[in-house]
DNA sequence: TAAACTATTGAACATGCGTTCAATGTCAGA
DNA sequence: TCTGACATTGAACGCATGTTCAATAGTTTA
C-alpha cells in the first residue's frame, strides 16, 4: 500500500528514473510501470513528456530550497556539512546529478541561486575569520560550485578512481578529506604561477568589469 | 572541396554532432547529411551507431593523448597550461566534454589515464618544490581530475555565471585566475575544519587501504 | 437518484529512428 | 574489355516512442 496520491507517486518514480538513466533515455512507459499506472494516466496529470519533466525540476528544486533555507537558519557556512546533508535524500542528488549532466533548464536555475548564496556565506565566513578573503570572490563562488557539482556530475568516475561505491559514506568521506586538504593549504608550494599569471593578466587588462565583450577575433 | 577521405569526414561530422547535442539525440540522417553522404554510407563505414561512437571516442581519445604526450616530453607540470593547449581543439573539447556527461566508455578511460599521468606528474612537482606534498596524493589526484573535469563539463553554466561565452579566450582566463588563487592558498582562514575532520576520520578509522569494503550497512 | 466531473485504462496513431538491402556507380587489375 | 571489389545511394522495414482518444469506473454534487 502506498499512502501518497497517484500523481506524487508518478513524479516521483519519473525522479528516479530521470536521476537513474537520463531523460532521453527514460520512457514513460517504464515510468507508468513503475508506478503500477498505464501511460495514458501520465499524460493525462502532466500533459507531457516535457510537463513531467517541469514537475520534477520544480520539486526538487523546491525541495533543496528548503533544505539549503534550513541549513541558512541554523548558520552553517562550509560547503562540505551541506554535500553531507544532501547524502540524504539520494533520489534528489542523482536527479540533480542527471539534469546538470542534460542541461536541464532546473539545474541552471539552481546552480545560480547556490552560486549566489555561496557568495553570501562566503562573506559571513571572512567576516568570522574562518575564510581567506578572495581578489574576485564572484569568481571565486562560481568555481567553487561548479567543482562542486562538477565532482558530483562525475561521482561515477571519481568512485571508480577510489574504488569504492558512488554515493557511499566512504566515498563522501574520501571527497571530503581530499577537498579539505587542498582547500586548506593549496596545491603549490608556493605563488609563483599565482604570481606569472597575474604578471600576464595585468599586462592583458583582462578584469572582471569589461568581462562582456572579447575584444580579439 | 575536400581533401580528407569520406570516411574520415564521416568521423569527423559525428564528433562534431555528437559533441554539440550529445549521443542520444544526435541522427545518423543528420550526421550524413553534415557530411554530404547517404544515410547508408554512414553504416556501410561503421557499421552502426554504437561503431560510429567507437571510432570517434579512439580517435578523440588517441588524439588527446598524442597532445599529452607531448606536453609530458616537454616536462609540463602544471594543470593550467594543460587546460590551455586543450582550447586548440576545441571540437575535440566539445565532444569529451559530452562523453563525459553521456557516461561513455571513452570518459571512463580518459578519465583513469589523465589521474594516473597527473599522479606522476605531481609526484614529480613535490620532487621539483613546485607542489606541495600530500597526505593522500591518489585521492588528490582524483579529486582535482575530477574538478577539472566537473568543471568542464559544467562549462556553460561556468560560463553563464561568469557572464562570456562558452570556451572563450575570456572564459579560461577567469577560470584559471580563480583556480591559481585557490590552488595557491585554499580559501580556509586556518585549518581549524581539517582538524577537526582528522580526528573524525581517526575516530572513524577511515584509511585508504580498507576503502574498498563498507562496514557499515 | 441523476448528473457532472475526475481518474484511469487500453488500444490505436503518427513519427522518427537505426538499420537493411537491392541497385548503381567507380575504378583497379587480369 | 571483362571482372570483381568497393563506394554510394535511396527506398523500404521494423521498432520504440510520445501522444491521442474513446470508453469505463469511481466519486462528488445538485
């Protein structure tokens, strides 16, 4: 028996068939299956293929939100306590995982509000000592997020490289301890590509304010 | 006109296809028709699209490792002038990045050569005093493939959060800015959180020579 | 009770796809 | 010139898919 209504119970099994084999790839046939209902039904609550796909985005989305506004409350500010809260609702995780993969239009919407809410922890952590001030903290922020979900795109092959199992304890916990190192002290022994790099950026007057127009080619 | 052989531009056609809309939704018809050539001749030279993905995953494949060959020969050590050399090819770039995505055998194989090979090289900038040592250098490794990688796969959003085009001049610019910053000094304050994660991981006794098996569960 | 509306089904439809295949063209070698 | 192998075409086949639709069951409303 299964307390959640129909229509629920079909969104939900699209999640995880979406998060499990991609959109093109899922029919809804084998959704309909899965949710013991025929394929006409589904069409008939979501309109279609697409519409499904809209409610999906809309309620993991949603329901991000809500864990990421809980997580704003309670004040935690490093990324890692957030990839560890987000271990928990897996289906979602795979889903998101799948849509940034098909460049689903809800995984840009997302990527840009963590985008933006990481830029704003990241100035409460300065604030509180615990963060290294950036030169470009926007910069900072989207590159942050997109290893970030960029990491989780690829949990797949990251897991293969450690020998472990994709969404694991294990394998969160290897991440994390790996991520923690590098984010503590860096990869080089010292700054000097930092500093050749800024050599060439100054002499190329490449800074973030006229970032819009390329002016070669 | 054409100097390439037919089969050759066929290939090349697909890349180029395969890696602007991905796998699933790319057409042999359309493939073909890149390509100035019937459907059928598609299929008489693969055999199917399974062979047609092959041969352009050895292709890409051979290629990049051709060009990484040579960096290694050229002593090569840090990962930024890699990610430079790479924007020559981009229709190369385009397709890994979407058989990374897709989850293809190919990305799988790429992915295992380009840590192992970094492994190495970093070995050898520990050695040189260019980098600093790690406690866990294979899982250093994967984690910063699997950044490098993320964050090429998630290249539009990147992109779209930096506001400039896609694999521009201006886009691997701010990437490699925002990257030499933070793989120069981490961007914790202290190393109050990778503390305190040691002594959960010491607690936890979380090792990486019995990570392959799970306790818990 | 009657009517209207919603949920649900199963079959059918249309389309686009990968693939097959017989036919034709092309060209090197006997 | 004849022949055989290969390149190439275009039409057709079969299949899986998203979608439509009339019909049925169930539930609410007047």
């Amino acid at each position: 028996m299964d307390d959640r209504t129909t229509k629920s119970r079909i969104r939900d099994a699209a999640i995880h068939r979406f998060g499990e084999v991609g959109f093109e790839r899922a029919t809804i046939r084998e959704i309909a299956a899965d949710a013991d209902v025929s394929p006409g039904l589904v069409l008939h609550h979501f309109g279609s293929k697409a519409g499904l796909r809209e409610a999906c985005d809309e309620h993991v989305v949603a329901s991000f939100g809500a864990s990421r506004a809980e997580m704003v409350e309670t004040g935690t500010t490093d990324p890692f306590a957030t990839l560890a809260a987000l271990r928990e609702e897996e289906p979602h995780l795979r889903y998101l995982m799948r849509a940034l993969r098909d460049g689903s239009p809800a995984a840009a919407r997302l990527f840009d509000e963590v985008v933006r809410e990481s830029e704003a922890m990241t100035a409460l952590g300065v604030e509180a000592g615990i963060l290294r001030p950036s030169e470009h903290p926007h910069d900072q922020a989207v590159l942050l997020v997109a290893w970030q979900f960029g990491a989780l795109a690829l949990a797949e092959h990251m897991a293969r490289g450690f020998g472990v199992e994709p969404f694991s304890d294990e394998m969160t916990a290897r991440v994390g301890r790996a991520a923690l190192e590098v984010l503590s002290h860096g990869v080089f022994a010292d700054t000097r590509y930092e500093d050749a790099w800024r050599r060439l950026d100054e002499a190329a007057d490449v800074t973030p304010a006229d970032a819009a127009e390329g002016e070669s080619e």
